[in-house]
C-alpha cells in the first residue's frame, strides 16, 4: 500500500472461522493470473487482529509449493518481483480490495511468492509448549514478526522479526558507501544490521528484551500466557452459559473471545425456543442491539470495550490480556455485560 503496490485482499469466511485457506488463495492468484498480475508477496496471519484466527498454514504452503514453487535463486527473483511494474500484493484477512486489475506486460514470469507471517500478538504464545505446534509451518515461509510489546511483558516498542535467509535482505539492502566501510564488516566480522533495513540507524531494544527474560525467565513468561489463556477461557465459559443473551462469534483464541448480543426479532422481543411467536432476529437487529449494548457499556465508562465487524457481523471482544488483571476483574466484566445486555433487551 505505501509503495503503491496494488494488493489483493484474500477472502475469509466465517465457515472456516475467519482463517485463510490454501483453495481461497489458490483462487484468488489464479484470478490475479488471468488478469496478468503476478503476486510476489502474502501476509498469513498467526492471531489475525479482529478474531484471533490462526490461517491454515500447510495447505496455503501446499497451494504455493504448487502455485508459486521457490526459484533457484529466491534472492534474485524476489527483487525482480519487487521491481517489476505489475507486480501486486496478496493480502489476508484485509477488508477492502484495491486494483486488481491493470495492464500486463504479458509473458510468464511466475516467481515465489515472499510469504510473511504476522504474529504480531498471539507470536508470544510460542513461548508455551503446547502452543509450538502452529510454528511447524513457519519453515516454509519467508520471515515471521512478534511484537514483544504486545503480550510479552516488554516496554513499547520492539516488533522482533525473524528472517529464514538474512541473505535475502542483504543482497536487496546492503549499501557499501565508503564512509561506512570498516575492516570488521570488509572481514565479515559482524553482523550489520544496517543491511537488513531501508535506514541505516536503529534504536537498542535487546536490552529491554534481555531485562524481561532474566527478570521473569521462561516458566514466567510461560505462567503468563497460560493466565491469560485461562481466563479468555473461562470468560468465554461465562458467556456460553447465557445462550439466551449471547452469541459467540470466535474463540476463544488467545485470551481473545468475540460474541454478540443475541438480538431482539422485529418488535417482538429476544427469540425463544418456548414462544413460536417469536421471529428470528435479522443481522441487522443482531447488529443494532449489540451496538447500543457496546456504547451503553462504554458510556458507563466502568470498562472499555473494543468492537469489530467480521462478515457483517459487528461483534465485541474481550481479551484480559494485561498483567494486572484477574480473575475477579473478568467476572465483574462479564457482570457489567449482563447487565448491559438485559437493559438493552429489555
Ligand atoms: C495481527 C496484528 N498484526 C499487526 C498489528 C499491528 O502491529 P504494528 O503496531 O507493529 O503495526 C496488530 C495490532 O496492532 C495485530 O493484531
């Protein structure tokens, strides 16, 4: 988007609750194709923003082995990619779609496609044995990012990304002005960052980093994801219990639950299996009375909620992802929403 790259966004559906798939992806580049673009870049998505969802890593590496096989010097090929006019971006998980369309130089230049992982959230799960199993894909993919500073217990900012061939950036990034040139880097010596990157300086963050490890060791970074884990889990537990307010839409995932108010029919009060009067709630009415529950609870300002729309659907999320929260803080959140919720069905 910020080079002006035209991007494609990949569709999710709630049926394969909101992850991307590899036949999505397939069909998606087999259009692109059809029109003469050739995608060179793919974001999947470990813990997308709105629902948690994990994509389905091995078929969308299956769908690329087959579609967009590595080259023999992947190096090469991607800043070909990168510099070629009609190139585009394959997106997961984005709302809009841009362009799509354009003109082709035509012929078959069909490259690998740079896949990256954003972690940027639920990567801190990682940490936790159980959780390592979702890694098993990130092999075949190209670089991976975690934002320690979004549920690692580390001071904003530091986004840590891992790259499967520093080459690949080197060969695209190096500069060797004379006035950077030193023995130590002419020998090899040491790493320069400075090549991995568009701009020469970086602020120090591994010393944050090293301060968090020691100050809470592995179990206690473990420990920490597994309490929150825990009470997503039970949050979600709660809201399952009253099926006659709440709807789940995802997770829970990570902490992170997504639900929505059950909804009133057209003037004729909430759904009832006992009352065959009753007519379904629409989307709409769904959607309406879930609003006005989330601004009544942000209004009252006792807790503050985060909202989104997944497939049309407006949703809340509740995710006790910070450190100072307990157990007692989640229930009274759900006692808030129940609350919320009667006044606004009532
Ligand atoms: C999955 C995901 N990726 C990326 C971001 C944004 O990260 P950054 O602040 O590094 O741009 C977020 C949320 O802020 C996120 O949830």
């Amino acid at each position: 988007v910020i080079t002006g790259v035209r991007f494609r966004a990949v569709p999710v559906h709630a049926a394969d609750d909101y992850r991307l798939t590899g036949e999505s992806l397939r069909k998606t580049i087999e259009e692109l194709r059809a029109k003469g673009l050739e995608p060179f870049y793919l974001t999947v998505t470990l813990g997308t923003t709105d629902t948690c969802s994990i994509d389905d890593f091995d078929s969308i590496a299956d769908v690329l082995a087959e579609l967009a096989p590595p080259t023999q010097d992947p190096a090469t090929t991607t800043a070909a990619a990168t510099n070629g006019v009609d190139g585009t971006t394959v997106n997961g998980h984005a709302e809009t779609t841009n362009g799509g369309s354009g003109s082709s130089s035509g012929g078959d230049h069909r490259g690998e496609i740079w896949v990256h992982v954003d972690a940027a959230y639920a990567g801190a799960a990682l940490v936790c044995p159980e959780h390592q199993h979702l890694a098993a894909a990130f092999g075949r993919f190209h670089s991976v990012n975690t934002n320690l500073h979004k549920w690692l217990l580390t001071n904003f900012d530091c986004s840590a990304l891992w790259v499967r061939r520093r080459g690949w950036l080197v060969d695209a990034l190096a500069v060797t002005l004379a006035i950077v040139r030193n023995d130590y880097s002419d020998a090899g010596l040491v790493t320069d960052y400075r090549d991995w990157q568009i701009p020469f300086g970086r602020r120090f963050r591994a010393l944050k980093v090293w301060f968090v490890l020691r100050s809470y060791g592995v179990r206690g970074l473990q420990d920490h994801i597994r309490r929150h884990v825990a009470l997503g889990d039970m949050f979600a537990a709660l809201v399952r219990g009253r099926p006659d307010l709440f709807d789940m839409v995802a997770g829970p995932r990570f902490a992170l639950t997504v639900f929505r108010l059950k909804g009133k029919g057209k003037g004729t009060g909430p759904a009832s299996a006992d009352d065959d009067d009753d007519k379904e709630p629409t989307l709409e009415d769904q959607n309406a009375v879930t609003k006005q529950m989330h601004d009544l609870v942000n209004a009252e300002g006792k807790i503050f909620l985060s909202s989104t729309v997944v497939g049309g659907v407006f949703a809340i999320r509740h995710c006790p992802a910070s450190r100072l929260v307990e157990e007692t803080h989640v229930r009274k959140h759900f006692d808030i929403l129940v609350e919320a919720a009667e006044k606004v069905l009532a």
